[in-house]
C-alpha cells in the first residue's frame, strides 16, 4: 500500500500536484481492535479542527478519511463495513473472500479485489470429486470467513453424492482441551481427507495438536487463507501438512517493488512502528528507543543486542523479500490504484458532466467519501 501511494504521489499523469497521505492501523486480526481504529477516523472526519501527527504537512483543509484499504480477514471486514457503510466511506479489501460481503443492501460501501469464495468452494469439491475420495472431514473457522465457506462446499457436496464424516468449527481461542477433543475425533475417525475452511492462525492449534500425536498419515485441502501461511509452512509441521492440496490467489507483478523493499530502514521510517518491530524480530535485536526494550528489561531473560537499523535486509532469510509471487500484496496494489483513478475521474470532471446533482463535479479541495 505504501509502495502504490509513493508511486502515484510521484507520477505526473495520476493525480497530478496532489498528495495521498495514509494511516495505518493493525487490527491485530481481532473485530474490537479494528472497530477501536474505524471509530478514531469516523470521529475524526466528523472533527472540523484536529491536531495531526507532526510529519503530515497539509495545506489548504483538514484531511478527512476518503477510503479505507482492508481489512484482511472477512470477520473483522464485515464488522468495519457495518460501521463504513453508515457513513459512505468506500472500503476496499484486499483478501476478504467471504460471500456475505457480497450483500450490497447490507454493505453498501463495502468492494474488494479479491473473487468470493463460492469459486473455491466448488473448486475444492471438484477436487475431491476428481481424486474419487467419497469421505471427507470439514473443518471451518468459527466467523464469517469460515462459516459460509464451509456451507456451499457441503452444498456442492451433496450434490455430487460425497459424504462428510465430521462437520467441525474451529477457533483460534479455543480451549487446549476443545482442541484435544477435536483431535480425538479427527483421530478416531476413518476418513483420511481433510477440508479446512480457516485462516492460518486458527488452523494452527490443531496442527500443533495433530504433529504432537504424529498423525501423519491424512491429505489436507487448505483454502487459501492458509494454504500459504507462514505460521503454517514451518520444518516442525512438515510431516502432519506436507503434501497439503491448496488454493492460492492469481499472482500479479508489481515493478520496481523489490528495490523498494530492499530499501525499507527503521532510520528512513522512524513514524512507522511496523519497520521497526519487522526489524527487530528479523534481526534480534532492539533499537535504541524501542517500547519493546523497555518491556525487556522490566522482566523479561531473553537480552537482545542494539540494532544500528542499518543491517543489511537482503543478508538474512525472511518471507518479507519473497516478492515472487506476490498475491495478496498485488490485490492490496490494485486496492490503492482503483481508488486513485476514482480521484481522477473526479480531478478531471467537467461540470455538466459529472456524477453528482445536475450533473456538477466535486470541488476537489473539499472532497468527501460519499462522492
């Protein structure tokens, strides 16, 4: 998102002599968190006067929220959609493939750049149908994402005559003994295909559960919110999810976004918290400010040296430069793009042909999210 917004802030035909600036919020993967953020905007935009951060330097007016980017997963975007909807600020999301969202009376303001899961449903049943398995295990994380995922892929099985043995719900705050108990089940049962429907971190408690028992001997089929998690593919789960079947999304090219990448330093980006956390734990270490060092020293044994925030990113094994298949970075591109050339359309209206009363334009100084 950063990369898209300093490409068009520099380009001379997108936008020309006008600057996107950006907030980032981390929704922690959690609806409260991300609600918590969605109201400090929604707030703000409704505050005519307001203290700015230090680095934004804006003239002319106060700059409102215009359009959100995200969030990433479905559960927590349906419930910003709820509240952004209410007040026609455009969100788009770059990974939230549930079919709920696809309810315009419901969420009105709500696109996104990802296609809903009703395709990779069917696919996952034609799958099955295709390597003639005929009895299968369910499993689906307990949300939005999950839910009706998982109930069009019991539709699309029913229809091809397929059995599923278990039919189970998932969370990550499950209990450690719902997991165990659920893996009694996936353990005593005879069917050897599993079908999860669930984002990586409420995958990985069962997976856990399933390398400490040393299962080994079942096929998973991964939608695509864990099908390529980090907190997946680790050497000490290989043996329970190698040779997982997955879905992924349709990658795309982004030019010029590894040099980018490769530029990215604490020292550069000292406002942006989530550069210098990344650096941290790539690096094991602690900048010299960081809330993070204070923590460890009030109580915590593992000591850390001080990082320069000039080590070299392109020594050290992350999944941060693996820009080869870029999916859901490329979806999130597109996101920004879409809502910079919806600005142009308005930079460069007419009046008498525009999309508003009478045909008038926008004034783009005082322009808001509805438009």
């Amino acid at each position: 998102m950063v990369f898209a917004i300093s490409e068009i802030n520099n380009s001379s035909n997108l936008l020309p002599n006008i600057t996107l600036g950006y907030r980032i919020f981390d929704t922690c993967n959690t609806v409260s968190k991300a609600l918590e953020a969605t109201l400090s905007f929604v707030a703000q935009n409704k505050i005519d006067s307001l203290n700015l951060d230090e680095f934004c330097n804006c003239t002319d007016h106060i700059p409102s929220t215009i359009a959100v980017v995200g969030a990433a997963g479905s559960a927590v975007s349906t419930a910003v959609a709820n509240l952004l909807g209410l007040f026609y600020i455009p969100q788009i999301s770059y990974a939230s493939s549930s079919r709920l969202l696809s309810n315009k009376n419901q969420y009105k303001s709500f696109m996104r750049t990802i296609p809903t899961d009703e395709y990779q449903a069917t696919g996952m049943a034609d799958i099955i149908e295709y390597f003639q398995w005929n009895w299968v295990i369910a499993v689906a994380s307990d949300d939005d994402y999950g839910r009706p995922g998982i109930e069009k892929f019991e539709k699309e099985m029913e229809e091809r005559d397929i059995c599923i043995h278990l039919n189970e719900l998932i969370s990550q705050y499950f209990e450690d003994h719902e997991i165990r108990a659920l893996a009694d089940r996936i353990e005593n049962s005879t069917a050897k295909v599993i079908v999860v429907f669930a984002g990586g971190p409420d995958i990985e408690p069962l997976i856990k559960e399933m390398v400490r028992r040393n299962i080994t001997d079942r096929t998973w089929l991964a939608s695509e919110a864990w099908a390529s998690s980090s907190l997946i593919a680790k050497p000490e789960y290989l043996d329970v999810v190698g040779g997982t079947i997955g879905f992924a999304l349709k990658a795309g090219h982004i030019p010029g976004f590894r040099e980018f990448l490769q530029q990215v330093q604490p020292k550069k980006d000292s406002h942006n918290e989530f550069v210098r956390e990344f650096w941290e734990e790539t690096f094991n270490c602690y900048l010299k400010d960081s809330p993070r060092l204070q923590e460890s020293e009030n109580g915590s044994t593992s000591f850390r040296p001080l990082c320069t925030g000039e080590e070299d990113i392109t020594s050290v094994e992350t999944p941060y430069l693996d820009y080869t298949h870029l999916r859901i970075s490329y979806n999130a591109y597109v996101a920004v793009y879409s809502i910079a050339q919806a600005l142009q359309d308005i930079f460069t209206c007419t009046p008498g042909h525009g999309l508003f009363a009478n045909n008038s334009c926008a004034d783009m100084k005082k322009i808001e999210a509805w438009q």
